[in-house]
C-alpha cells in the first residue's frame, strides 16, 4: 500500500531570481520507505527520508529552493491537519 502527499504546480524561484513551477510528491511506499520525489520540466530529484539525494537528474542550482519549499509545503500541512 502507499501513502502519498502530493503538492502540484508549486512556484519555486531559485538565487538568481527564476521561477519555475515544480511538482513534489511525498510518501511511503511498502518497505523502501520513505521518499520526496521533486518534479520540474521533465526532470525529478528524489530524496530519502532524511532528504538526502538518491538519484535525479535536476539541475543542481534548483535542489536547495526546491528542498526549502518542500519542507515548508509540508509544515503548513501539518498545521493544517492540526486545526
């Protein structure tokens, strides 16, 4: 069974100032675990349960603001469920 979260067409801008919009998409999935899958522009980065990097091709300047929006995308989830 899986248990996923999923955020869709999320603008995310990185240092130099552009925006791109991103797909992420948290879960569980039987006994690999835990993972965040990080989707922009037909390229994905996918993390552990810790968010380290496990593989993708997303260009590197685009990990640590895509990274950032995730946790923050998740913590407002949170909140959410909590109210």
């Amino acid at each position: 069974m899986t248990d996923r979260t999923t955020f869709t067409g999320i603008p995310v801008t990185n240092s130099e100032g552009v925006e791109k919009y991103f797909d992420f998409e948290v879960g569980k999935e039987g006994e690999s675990g835990q993972y965040a899958r990080i989707t922009m522009d037909g390229c994905q980065l996918i993390l552990d349960e810790d968010l380290a990097y496990i593989k993708g091709d997303l260009p590197e300047q685009w990990h640590k603001p895509a990274i950032s929006k995730l946790l923050f995308l998740l913590e407002v989830d949170r909140n959410m469920d909590d109210n």
